[in-house]
C-alpha cells in the first residue's frame, strides 16, 4: 500500500511551519492574481496598439515562450538563494511589469513585457512549490492541494477585478499600478514568514549538505537528474496529458458549445466557469482525499472522472450536459498538478527545486502542443471528434498514476 501521510493526532508543525504556511498561501495567491488582472484589458491593448488578431494572438504567445526559454533556470536559482526567496523576489520583480503593459507603445514592447511575466511566472511557480514542499514536509501530512486552491481563487478574483476596473471606465495603467503595489506589498510580506535554512533541511538528505563549490554542485545536480531521468520523463508525461485537460475549458469549451450544440454566448462561456469552480473545489478537498487514498488513487480516479466527464460532453447532445461534463473534467484534474509536481519534489538524490522545474518545465508543454493537435484534428474531422484526445489524455493520466508512488531512499 502507498505511504500515507500522518494522521491526526501527532505532534503539530510548529509556529513557524504555520507561519509560513500562510505566507505560501499569500505567494501562490499573487501569482494567480498578477496576470489575470490583464487579461480582460486585452481587447483595449489590441485597439491601441492596432493590432489584427494574429498579432496580438503572437504577442500573448510571448509569455509561455518566456517561461519555456528560462524556465530551467529556477532550478539553479533556487539552489543558489533559496526557494523562499526566488518566489518572493519573483512576486516583487512582476509587479512593476503590470503597468508597463498598459504603456506599452508598439507589439514588441508589449510582447517582450509578456516574456518577462512568463519567464518570472516559471521561475516563481516552481520556487513557491517548491518551498510548498518544505512546509508539507513539517506538517507531515498533505497541503499542496490547498495551495493551489489558493492560486485558483486568486485567477478567478484577478479576472473579476480587471473586468470591473475595465468596465467601470478606469484607465488601464492606473488599475495596474494598484495592482503592482498590492502584489509587491503582499511578496515582501510574505517573505519574512518563510522558512529559513537550507532547501534539503526537511528531507533530512544531502540536498541539505552542499558540500564542494558551484561547479561540483551543479555537476552533482546534473548528475542526479539523469540519473532520475525515468521517473522524471513519467512525472512530466503524467503532468503534459494533465495541461491537455486542464486546457481544454478554457481553450476548447466556448468553442464546442456554440459551434456544435448551438449554445448563445452566455451558455457557451459557461464550461470554462464550470470547471475552475469545480477545479477550486477538488484543490480544496484534495489534501483530505490524498491523506485518505495516497496520491495513486487520488489522481488514477481524478483521470478517469475527467475523462467521463469529456465522454459525457460529447456524446450527449444538449448544452446543459456539455457544461456538466466539463466541470467533471475540472474536478477529476484538480489534484493532478499539485501531486505531480509535489512527487517532483521528492525523487530520491534530487534536489527538490531541480525536480519540480524539470518536470514543470516539460509539463508546460502540454499546454503549447495540445491545442493545435485538437485544432488540427478539428479542422480534418470535427471539434466534437478531436475532443476525444482530451478523453485520451485524462486516461493516459490514470494509468500514468502509479509514478506519483514515493520511491525509497538510499
């Protein structure tokens, strides 16, 4: 049977375990609220700037290429200071970023503002996960499922907040100034509840060591990860089928409803609504459901109740079942990225920054390579026919579970 995590009952974490629980929650809040607070404004960017659809379609395109070009930095980084302090410096360092979207006077300046935002949108997403895992490791028992509650509640609020700001007439710079000052507030904060002490204190492993100078260390680090190349490359398989289906709401969902079961435009923006609401849902039970089944099970039932919820989408013909399939679709992936990323974390001899930025890093990939492999298949067949690739990809999820088993220590 698979380890479980402590039970109720032993000894509690600590004051400064609670501490910087908290002060994880309010890092991963100010990544999900940061770039979501544009996104409405993108329409009002795209006017004054003159751009066609393609253009601006290719400078948003700017900010994952950011991520995938830099990402694999973090990794160093956060054995070099710390990954409690790469996920604040991240926080503050995008914050001035936001309001340099508004002012932006041509498509490159904007596009290179967007690849910044990516590359420190990688760098902190596997920073703050990474010390996530430090703080799990005190408390003995699962809370990374929270976290990222915690950073879905914060898109969904960053998104209502632009949409309000935009429609209430108040100029784009203006709202974004706010917004940096808040999150730049909130990173630095958050920095003096975090964890001290080196990154491997809590694994009790040689992470904790480092020993020797740069060069050994980051040959060791190199060393360890091709040495771990197997469960990482299944890892990253695991989370690039679960970016498919996260994806596909926000990607495909609009799409599918209007186009083949005739919705209005109301009905059809609803499944993306249905699956963040019951994504946020299965993120803030999947720490209970993890301690109680262990990460296997958790995430072999989340694949397969995503890709009956996609089964149902399609195969029955009426909106209303459209949108409640997809929102099956987001509970059964709710916990897929949190535990992959936190079994990242903790393969044996590597470092768990390295772990969580190479299997994040490839995971991302999912999200640039699926959607033109649907939309391909769409345009050759139909959006109702490639869809079943989001079914395939919830299923190659569930059997892939079994690489989230914690594996011995030497």
């Amino acid at each position: 049977m698979e380890p479980q995590h402590r039970v109720d009952g032993e000894a509690p974490p600590g004051r400064a375990a609670v501490r910087a629980r908290a002060a994880v929650f309010a890092l991963f809040a100010v990544n999900g609220y940061a770039y979501t607070n544009v996104v409405p404004w993108l329409p009002v960017v795209k006017q004054d700037l003159d751009l066609t659809n393609a253009a601006l379609g290719a400078a948003i395109a700017a900010m994952p290429t950011g991520a995938l070009a830099t990402g694999m930095l973090a990794g160093p980084l956060i054995a070099r200071f710390g990954s409690g302090r790469v996920a604040a410096a991240a926080g503050v360092l995008t914050a001035p970023l936001l309001p340099l979207a508004a002012v932006a006077p041509g498509w490159w300046t904007f596009a290179l503002v967007l690849f910044g935002l990516g590359s420190l949108d990688a760098w902190m997403d596997a920073a703050m996960n990474t010390h996530g895992l430090r703080v799990q490791r005190r408390y003995g028992r699962s809370i990374i499922n929270a976290f990222h509650a915690a950073w879905s509640l914060a898109a969904v609020a960053g998104g209502l907040t632009g949409a309000s700001m935009a429609g209430a007439g108040l100029g784009m710079g203006t709202h974004l100034t706010v917004v940096a000052v808040l999150l730049a507030g909130a990173s630095l904060v958050a920095a003096r509840g975090l964890l001290p002490g080196p990154e491997g204190a809590e694994r009790g492993d040689a992470e904790s060591a480092a020993e020797g100078g740069a060069r050994e260390r980051l040959r060791a680090a190199a060393g360890a990860l091709r040495g771990a190349a197997l469960p990482l490359l299944a890892l990253s398989a695991l989370l690039m089928g679960a970016s498919a289906v996260e994806d596909s709401a926000a990607t495909w969902g609009a799409v599918f409803l209007s186009g083949e079961r005739g919705a209005g435009a109301f009905l059809a923006a609803l499944p993306f609504v249905a699956c963040q609401g019951m994504m946020t849902v299965g993120r803030l039970t999947g720490d209970r459901v993890t301690d109680r089944f262990g990460a296997v099970a958790t995430v072999r039932a989340g694949g397969l109740v995503a890709a009956a919820g996609m089964a149902v989408a399609l195969l029955v013909p009426f909106p209303a079942a459209g949108v409640a399939g997809f929102g099956l679709l987001g509970l059964g992936v709710a916990t897929m990225f949190p535990l992959t990323l936190a079994a990242a974390g903790e393969v044996p001899g590597v470092r768990s920054g390295d772990g969580v930025t190479v299997v994040g890093w490839l995971g991302r990939l999912g999200f640039l390579a699926f959607p033109p492999v649907v939309g391909a298949l769409a345009d050759a067949w139909t959006l109702t026919s490639a869809l079943w690739v989001v079914a395939g990809a919830a299923v190659m999820c569930a059997v892939l579970s079994p690489a989230l088993r914690p594996r011995p220590r030497a």
